[in-house]
C-alpha cells in the first residue's frame, strides 16, 4: 500500500514549484553544465567563466523568446564590451569612463524598444564582471591568457544556447519579431545608470577595492524605478547578502577546502541568476554559493565584510543618482509633469 503523502511533504512541494522555475533551470544547467564538466578534466579556471556567459545568453533568449540570430548579435556584444573593459582596466580613467558608458547604453537601447533593456542588461553584466575578474590578482600575462580562453572558447556557449532556442521554437508557433514598444523617455534612466556606475568605478579604481564588479553591479542594479522602488530593490539586495553571505562561509568553515565543491558553488551561483520566482531568494542563494566558493577556495578571509559592504556601496550610488537625476528633471521640466519611470531592471 503506498504511504500518504504527509501536509508537510505537499506544503514543501509547492513552496518549491512557486519558488523555483523548474524549466528555466534545467535549461541553464543544459548551458553551464559543460563548462563545469571541462573544468573537471582540465583544470582550467577561465572555463567556469564561460558559464556567466552562456547563462547571460540564455536568459534574454527565454524571456525574450528570441531567435537564434538575436542570441548572436548579443553573444557579439558581449564579447565587444568585455574586450573593451579589459583592454582599459590597465588604465584606471578610461575603465572608469567606458564602464559608466557601458551603463549608459544598456538603458539608452530602449528607445528602440524596450526588450533591448535585458538584452542591455546581459552585456553589462557578464562584460563588467569577467574584465574585473580576470584582472584582479593576475599579472598581465596570465590576464591575457585567461581573456584569450574564454573568448576562444566562448562560442560553445553560443552553441549550447541557440540549440535551447532552437528546440523551443519547435514548441511554439514563431518566435518574437519584435523587440517591444520604444521607449521615449528613456534619457533620465540612462543618466541615472551612467552617474551611479561612474561613480562606482570610480571608488573601486580609487580604493583598489577587492571584487569591485559586485560595487558596479549593485549601483546599475538598484536603477529600476522612481526612489521608492528603487529603495525597496537595495533592501532585498541588503537582506539577500546580509544573509547569503554569512550563511556560506560559515558553511565554508565546516568542509575542507577542495576543487569539487568549489566548482559545484561556483554552477549553483550561476544556476540562482535564472532559477528562482522571488528576486530576494535568488539573490540570497547566489551571495551563499559564492561565500561558499571563496571558502573551497581558500580566500574568505573577509568575504563576508567584502560581499555586504560592496552590496549596500553600490546600490547606495544608485539611489543617490536616482534622486539626483528626479531632482535636475524636476527643475529642468517645472510644467512637465512628474519624472518618467526607469525600466525595471533584472
């Protein structure tokens, strides 16, 4: 005779399926998998950066339900972005300058629809990230190396993600053709991105602040709406690092140092970008996962101030420009009504 199933075991079952988005993480384990796999055999570190790649390709494909060629010319603009941030993080300025113009056009694209705000979004992200990562304690050689692989390698991701597009569009009617209605206020958000990463970049280039791309992210990241929902966005970012962070290096503290599982976190943080309902909760998770990777890793040591500091400076840069721009529409435009909104921002 089959057990019943207990209120408790179906409660869990569907707190899981509100929580997590079943679909869209077996597709992104479909495109990270490989690249932890490869790391497995070769050892390579610049691999597992591939999955940041391959997860920023995906993403807009689902959301967007776009077509191979769309994933191209994004695949296209990533690779331009990150070989421009790379080539200027050497010179403190000109990295500053492109990263906040970088910030400027995820937004500014949206006068041509407003779809291009995701597309937008998955340029900067993994452009601004991998340029921090792969230079920060590397020397310039083995900086280029590393560069020189993922972008080498980088259309396997390519690959992987127009093959998920392909597969779905065989299940549904016709792919997008659009890209949304344009967006004809889309100069004050654009602004308010460019001011709040420029002035990110520039205290991370300032200070040599260590993981600086979190400061970054966190300012472009909080620029999703009048101050109000841009204020409620730092504080789930504030309670997903207050408690991710912690959470995972004393998880850290209790497992011994080894490559397995630093990889299996480094593929859960990535897995958190798409695989979760709530924004709080997938936040959460990825702070842990990365908390935990830094303890596999052998380098935690003030992760924990590092990670939450970082946050909460970033997405405080990010208000502050929110208000700013609002204040200048304000007094520029006395009869034009109130300040248009920012695009919401992944």
């Amino acid at each position: 005779m089959n057990t019943p199933t207990t209120p408790s075991a179906t409660g869990l079952r569907d707190l899981l399926s509100r929580e997590i988005k079943s679909s869209e993480l077996l597709r992104a384990l479909t495109v990270v998998g490989p690249f932890v796999a490869a790391y497995f055999v070769s050892r390579e570190p610049a691999l597992l950066n591939l999955g940041l790649i391959a997860v920023s390709l995906l993403i807009p494909a689902l959301r967007l339900h776009s077509p191979p060629k769309v994933a191209a010319w994004h695949y296209l603009a990533i690779l331009i972005a990150f070989a421009a941030l790379f080539l200027a993080a050497p010179v403190k300025p000109l990295f500053v300058v492109l990263t906040a113009l970088t910030g400027f056009l995820t937004v500014a694209a949206t006068r041509h629809g407003e779809d291009f705000r995701t597309l937008g979004n998955w340029v900067f992200i993994p452009a601004v990230y991998l340029a921090c990562e792969v230079h920060e304690g590397m020397s310039a050689s083995e900086a280029l190396r590393h560069a020189g692989i993922v972008i080498v390698a980088s259309p396997v991701a390519l690959a992987l993600v127009c093959g998920i597009q392909i597969y779905d569009q065989r299940r549904r009617t016709k792919a997008a053709t659009s890209f949304g209605l344009p967006t004809t206020k889309w100069l004050l958000p654009a602004t308010a991105t460019a001011i709040a990463v420029f002035a990110a970049a520039a205290l991370v280039e300032i200070l040599n602040l260590a993981q600086g791309q979190w400061v970054m992210w966190s300012a472009a990241s909080v620029v999703v709406g009048d101050l109000s929902a841009s204020t409620d966005k730092l504080k789930q970012r504030a309670i997903g690092a207050l408690a991710g962070v912690p959470s995972g290096f004393l998880a850290g503290l209790a497992l011994p140092q080894n490559r397995v599982g630093y990889a299996l976190a480094v593929l859960a943080a990535t897995l958190t970008l798409i695989s979760f309902s709530r924004y709080v909760v997938g936040f959460g998770l990825r702070c842990f996962f990365i908390a935990l990777a830094a303890s596999f890793a052998g380098g935690a040591s003030g992760i924990a101030e590092e990670r939450i500091g970082n946050v909460i400076i970033g997405g405080a840069f990010g208000l502050i420009a929110v208000a700013l721009t609002d204040i200048v529409w304000q007094r520029v435009t006395p009869k034009g009504g109130p300040p248009p909104s920012h695009p919401t921002k992944a």
